[in-house]
C-alpha cells in the first residue's frame, strides 16, 4: 500500500454515434475524460491534469487523444473543453491552505 502518489480516475463517459474506424461498428465509440491527481493517504491532494480516450464496445480498442481520428478528436475536443475537473480533486490542498492560515493567524494575533 502507498501513502502518497497519483491515481487515475474517469469524471465523464460519454457515448457518440460515431463508427468505429477499426471494425466500422456504428454508436459504438465512447469518449472517456480521466483526471490524473497527487493522492495523500487516499485523499486528493491536487489535480495535475486531465486526457481523453476513445473506446470502441464492440472491438475494445482504446485510442488516446493523441491516437484518435479527426472525427473523434473533434468530439472529444468538444467534450473536453466544457468539463472541469471537480474541486474534489483539490480537497487536500485547500484544507492545508486553510489549516496553515489558522495556525499563522494564532500564531501572530
Ligand atoms: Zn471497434
């Protein structure tokens, strides 16, 4: 077990009626925005990022945002500019932020 770290998390999945370029399947892709988050004692620290992937249900094949086709990039790219990595994911930083504050304002007042 790891005290500290990064985790990966989903925070949107999406289906599309876009045809898979692979096995041609029609409504079978799905876009997947993850976070990427530093982790203490499992709690979210901060959020360091997020990315896309693709993922066919009929033949399972995952692209990254780097690997999709234009088609799907333009979706994703659509999906991924209106999501917001939730504030949960900074949980930790902020209740440091304001257990230092606490102390600071004891400390001197
Ligand atoms: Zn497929």
């Amino acid at each position: 077990m790891t005290f500290s770290g990064y985790k990966r998390k989903s925070i949107l999945s999406e289906k599309t009626d876009m045809s898979c370029p692979f096995c041609e399947s029609k409504s079978t892709i799905s876009i997947s925005v993850i976070v990427k988050y530093y982790h203490f004692f499992n709690i979210p620290f901060l959020a360091v990022g997020k990315r896309g992937i693709s993922k066919c249900s009929n033949c399972k094949q995952v692209l990254s945002s780097t690997e999709m086709n234009d088609q799907i990039k333009q979706v994703y790219n659509t999906i991924q500019a209106k999501i917001r990595i939730p504030l949960v994911y900074y949980i930790g930083s902020i209740l440091s932020l304001i257990l230092v504050s606490y102390l600071l304002l004891n400390l001197f007042l």
